[in-house]
C-alpha cells in the first residue's frame, strides 16, 4: 500500500537561473503536490533547485544525480536526517561538478565519514532555539532556508 509520503513525483525542479544547481535529498518526501515548498521560492533565483523526494525515489531505484541538468558546471547537494549518507555517496561519485554537500541535521558525524572529495557543511541543527519542528528539521522549514541562502552566498558570491 502506497503511504502519501511515496505519492507525487519523485523529483521536482525549478530555478529561474542557469547556474548552480541545488540538488535537494529530502527523506520526508515534502513537495508532493510536484511544487518546492513555499519557503523556497526566494531561493529560485540563486539556483536550479531539483527536490528528490526519496520516499518515491527509492522505489524507482534511480541514480539521483540523473536529475542535475547535464550542463550544470556546480552542483551543490543539501540533505536532512537519514538522506546524509546519500548525499556525501552522490558527492563522492559526481565530486568533478559537487562543489559542497549541505547538510541538515544529519544523523551521521560528519567527521566520521572520512576524507571527501568535497567540502561537507552543517547548515542547520534542530537545536536552534527557534526551531519548534523537532528534529530533523524538515528541509521547508524557514530555518533550513535561510541557512541554505547563507550558505549559497558565502558559496556563490554574486558580482
């Protein structure tokens, strides 16, 4: 039986600019109606956002990294809770265009996971004290966004 985490598309992508790519692991599977999170919406002017949402990802068995546009040059990979491992493993393996993996309390130390081809970064903990979604904070929580945005310009800068 399908749980309405594993309904909708398994990825949906906007942006409203060529360059970077955000590639976004959400293991709750939010953007089930097949449109990024309000909250978000800011953020399409930084960057082509892909969503994966991986409880429907799963199933299919894909290759997320599918989802990146083929001219992406940057490609910035954000993760939350269990999705972490994905995103470092989707970074080792694409380390030519990942150029950091964000990520959202991550249920594994990122010290633990070794030397990386690519610079790792938590963004965001859900011990903020403005945080009242608990842990992991859900990737369209204001919270992660204006992490995420920080984290693009320092990343990114514009000019």
């Amino acid at each position: 039986m399908n749980s309405p985490r594993s309904q909708g598309p398994p990825v949906v992508y906007e942006g409203r600019c060529r360059e970077p790519a955000l590639l976004v692991l959400d293991a709750e599977g939010e953007a089930k109606r097949g449109d990024l999170p309000p909250t978000w919406q800011p953020l399409l002017d930084r960057a082509r956002i892909g969503w994966v949402r991986m409880p429907v990802f799963l199933e299919q068995r894909g290759d997320a990294f599918a989802f990146v546009p083929q001219d992406a040059e940057r490609v910035y990979v954000l993760a939350n809770g269990t999705a972490a491992e994905a995103a470092v493993r989707v970074s080792q393996l694409h380390a030519d265009v990942v150029r950091s993996v964000l990520l959202v309390d991550p249920v594994t130390d990122e010290r633990s996971l070794g030397a990386l081809p690519v610079p790792v970064r938590v963004v965001a903990v859900s011990e903020d004290t403005r945080n009242d979604a608990g842990a992991p904070l859900p990737l369209g929580h204001p919270i992660v966004v204006d992490a995420v945005e920080k984290a693009l310009r320092e990343l990114e800068p514009v000019g």
